[in-house]
C-alpha cells in the first residue's frame, strides 16, 4: 500500500471519529470526559506504580458516590429539548449507569462483593486470559499480578464492615463455592490460571527477555497471587463463614425491601414493581405450560407432565457420553445457525468466536453455559463457554437453545457488533445492560424456529424448557428476595415446571440467591423485543423486513427497553416514509 494511500485512509479514520465525536452534547462529552479522568485517577497511586485493580476501600467509595453525585446533578440540568435522537440515548443510557454507581453506596452494596461466579476473587481469575504481544504486555501483566494483594486485603476489609452491619451473602449457599477460591491455591506457580499468559512465548520478544519475565512471573505468582487465595481460604473459615446471614432473602438486608426494588427497576430498566413482576411470571409459566403439554401430547407419551420429565433427565440418549462429544455438537450446531444468518440480520460482525469448556475452576458450580466476550481490543475471539462438568447434568435437548443464546445470534453477534459501532461514544460499545442483552438472548432462542431448527420434539420441548426456566425466574427471584421463600421452595418450582436437569436447578437458584433482581432481566427484554416485532409487523404489513428490524434492534448497541420502543418507533415512520416515496 502507498504511502499517499496510507495517509489518505488516516485521514478519512480520523474525520470518522471527529464526526462520531461531534454528535455528542457538548455536556454530555464533558461529563465522559470527567468519568474517564476520575477512573484513571483511581487506579493511579503514584507516579512508579498503580492500582491497576482499583481502589476498594470505604474511603474510595464515598469519593466515587461525592464524584457521581456531582455527575449526575449536572446531567440533570441538559436541556433534553435541546437534544438529537443519538444525544437523548446517550444521556439516558449514561444516566442509568451512573443511577446504579449512586445506589451502590446507598444500599452498601459494595461491603459484599460476591457473587456466585463473579465473585471479586473469581473475577480476577479471568484475567489468566491476557493475551501477551510485546514486553509492554508483560510488563503491565506483572505489574496486575502484583497489586492483587492490595486488591484481596481491600475486599476483605470492606466484607469485615459488612459482616458488623449485617450485608454477607447466606451462609447456606456460600458453603458450596470454596472451590472458587481453594482451586486457586496450587503447589506451583505454572499450575495457575494466572501463568496463562506466559506458556507461549511471542514473537516480539527474545528468548532472554521471555526467560527474565517468566521467572519474575513465577516468582509473583507464587508470591502475591496463590497467597492471596490462601488468604481468602483464610478468612472465609475463621471470618466470614461462622457469621455470613442465614436468611436467604435481600429484603433482610439493612433497607433490604426498598434496595431489592432498585434492584428490580435497575434489571427490568422498567418502573414496575417486584409484585407486578410476580404476577406476570405467574402468567407467562402458565401460557409455556400450555405449549410444554402439547408437545407431551404430540409425542403420544402415556404419563404426566413429571413423568416426561423424568424420562429426559434419566433417558441415557439425552446426555453426551464425553466432553468432547459435548463441546463438538456445541460446535457444530453454532456453525449451522452462522449458514442461516444472513437470512435474518443484514449485518453482521467480523469478529469470530470459538467453542471451549467451562473452565475447572468454575465448572463444579457455573450456569450449563455463558458467553465471554473478546476484550474491545480484539486480541482474541469471543468465547461461547460449554460446562463440561457432570456431564450427566448436561442435557442435548437443550444445546440448540444454549447455543442460539450464547453465541449467535444471541450473545456474541450482539456483544460483537457492538464493539464494532465506530459511531458510538466509547461508553457506550462497552456498556452492557441485562435487560436488552438477556433479553436479546432469549429472543435469539425463539428465532431458532424462524432458522428450521428444534424438529426434534425433544429439543422442541428442550426451547420451551429454557422459556420456562426464565419464567419462572419472574416468580423465584421475587419469590425469595421478596415474598420470604425457603431455597427448597424456589427448587421445588423450577425442578417442577421444567425439565432442567437438577445440578442445573439447584446452582440457577443459588445464583439467584446472591444476585438479586438479575434473573428478571432475560424474560422483562425478551417480551419487550417480541413486543416491538409485533408493533412493526402490524404497522409495515407487507412492507416489514425482518432483516432490516433486526439491525434497528442491535444499530444502537445495548439500551433500556424504553430506549427501544423509542427506536421502533422511529423506525417505523422512516420505513413508512420509505414506502411513500417508492409509490409516488
């Protein structure tokens, strides 16, 4: 390539990013501006080294709370009339983010960083992911790996204060995830997920070079990172354990009935309140069951809907013998759908992603399945994670929904696309709100029946179970954080309505158990897309193109359901508009 080409494409890279600049509100770009500075600051302790984990200390919170404070009063006072279409998303959008930081520290949610697999100790462990390219790679890496010990001794501090104030997760379900830490605690350093990065040497950097960075790694990891996790084992024995709550509910919690609200608000992105939440689930588990019985009826099986569920959780034809058959049907199945696409979206993603387990030392109590994103970077693929784990736990009449869900259309060509929205403010191709992510997921799984998949009845009945399952999280997740259910109750209604094997059921309702109101966001989003679809088929009749629907749901990268319906909206008037000009 010329030089005068090179120089001409610079060019035309950096108008494109001046004009995606210049939509912003100029208030709007500043308070970006302001948050991006502050952050920076938090992870900065002087000038030879960095919080490159962040701060955690009760002192940092109160000053991210002042700091939003401050944020948020001034995106109050934008003038919204004053505002195009893309500035009114992404004050809205910037708003909710900063709403959550603020409740954060209103409800003290931050003194009990737990959670079932996202845990702050379980989250560190993803950073055994770092891909290494150059020695500024490993420098910086090393660098990580040593500040986890300031990092661990924050966390532990702040659930100390939490314990004394009455916030720690049930003692009940936290029993069963000291493999999420005790899996960390190995007899040498390249036993480690946290070595990872160093297994491979790169090309850019020498054999001498790579020799002196992996030994000071080993050194590190033996030093700062498995004795944190000893540490972590430490305390959760002698401290956390024999004083975490033995309630199950968040309402329990110091103001628990108000947070567990702004929990629900914050997950649903909705106004509705966690009865009227109920009382939906309560329909939706009703009209599925419905569906589920004819399926029963179809396949002409002599016996009760708990019968038929008995048969697919025990029946060996159901399970995969291996992980590796389990993981090649993944894969398989993922690149049929990729044939079917273009069918449905008029654009799709460049970025790949690849089909992997889940890894050991979640497997035990992770989710069947769930999609890692490829970092904004893109130094590595998007990854769509198989829980090989039990394997007489995981059910193939389930694996089309999983895989529809996880990687396309749902999780990754959503997440994918939305890293690739140039247009976009940076905040926003990073931003991930359940509601439109989950919900998308769940809708991607219905899609299955536009791309000729389930013509088993089996994975028929498999595509209604997983619809179940998010059902009946409207009713389980209120049940136990709102209306005082026992964790045998929230079992007994999961395991009955649906034929999720009962490894599965019980880690659901732990997860459920410690991460309040989430669970809501997958049914909430999926009835809001159906919804939109539908209000765009009866508006365009003849003219309505799903291909061209599809791209307006994902143009705007991740959004709150009313952000939606603001977009449909708009869509439709430009594609009436559109159908008037070609009849004239």
């Amino acid at each position: 390539m010329s030089r005068s080409l090179l120089l001409a494409l610079a060019l035309f890279l950096l108008s494109s990013q001046l004009r995606a600049q210049q939509k912003l509100h100029k208030d709007i770009a500043q308070a970006l501006s302001s948050i991006k500075e502050f952050e920076k600051q938090t992870r900065r302790r002087d000038s030879s080294s960095t919080h490159l984990l962040g701060s955690h200390t009760e002192s940092a919170f109160l000053a991210r709370n002042g700091f939003y404070k401050k944020i948020d009063a001034g995106l109050q006072q934008i003038n919204r009339k004053s505002l195009s279409f893309e500035d009114e998303i992404n004050l809205e959008l910037l708003r909710h983010e900063v709403q959550d930081e603020l409740s954060d520290y209103q409800y003290k949610s931050y003194l009990n960083p737990l959670l079932t697999d996202a845990g702050f100790h379980a989250r560190l462990a993803s950073r055994g992911n770092t891909v290494i390219n150059s020695r500024k790679d490993a420098e910086q890496y090393i660098l990580l790996l040593k500040d986890i010990p300031r990092f661990v001794d924050e966390n532990l501090q702040l659930m100390r204060t939490g314990i004394s104030v009455g916030i720690t997760q049930p003692k009940e379900v936290m029993l069963r995830y000291a493999s999420s830490y005790t899996q960390h605690i190995v007899d040498a350093p390249e036993k480690s997920v946290f070595w990872k990065p160093f297994a491979k040497k790169p090309a850019a950097i020498s054999d001498g070079d790579w020799a002196a960075f992996q030994a000071e790694a080993k050194a590190v990891v033996t030093k700062d990172v498995i004795s944190s996790y000893q540490k972590i084992k430490e305390f959760f024995d002698r401290e956390y354990l024999p004083k975490a709550r033995t309630s199950l509910g968040a309402t329990q919690f110091p103001d628990g009935k108000a947070y567990y609200e702004d929990r629900v608000r914050h997950y649903t992105t909705t106004n509705l309140t966690s009865e009227q939440v109920y009382q939906l689930g309560l329909q939706e588990v009703a009209r599925i069951r419905a569906e589920m019985d004819q399926v029963i009826q179809d396949v002409k099986f002599k016996g009760s809907f708990k019968e038929f569920v008995y048969f697919l959780r025990n029946d060996p034809q159901f399970f995969p013998k291996t992980g590796d058959e389990l993981l090649k049907e993944a894969a398989f199945i993922a690149k049929t759908i990729e044939g079917k696409l273009p069918a449905l979206f008029g654009k799709l993603p460049r970025q790949p992603f690849t089909v992997v387990p889940v890894p050991e030392y979640l497997a035990p109590n992770y989710t069947t399945g769930r999609y890692s994103g490829a970092p904004i970077t893109g130094k590595r693929a998007g990854e769509y994670w198989v829980n090989t784990f039990n394997l007489p736990s995981r059910t193939l009449y389930t694996l089309e929904s999983l895989t529809l869900h996880e990687a396309v259309p749902g999780h990754h060509l959503q997440q994918a696309l939305t890293q690739e929205l140039d247009n976009l403010p940076e905040f926003r191709r990073r931003l991930y709100i359940n509601a439109f992510g989950e919900g998308w997921g769940l809708y991607s799984e219905y899609l299955g029946h536009e791309m000729g998949l389930y013509q088993s009845p089996y994975s028929r009945f498999g595509r209604l179970t997983y619809e179940m399952w998010r059902a009946c999280r409207l009713v389980i997740d209120v049940g136990i954080h709102a209306k005082g259910w026992t964790r045998d109750q929230a079992v007994a209604y999961l395991a009955d309505n649906t034929a999720l094997s009962l490894h599965e059921v019980n880690t659901e309702v732990d997860r459920y158990i410690l991460w309040p109101g989430q669970a809501l966001a997958y049914k909430m989003g999926e009835l809001k897309i159906k919804e939109m679809r539908t209000k765009t088929e009866s508006a365009l009749k003849a003219d309505f193109d799903v291909r061209a629907f599809h791209d307006m749901v994902l143009s705007n990268g991740t959004v709150t359901l009313a952000i939606l319906e603001k977009m449909t909206d708009k869509f439709i008037w430009e594609q009436q508009e559109k159908a008037k000009k070609k009849k004239r």
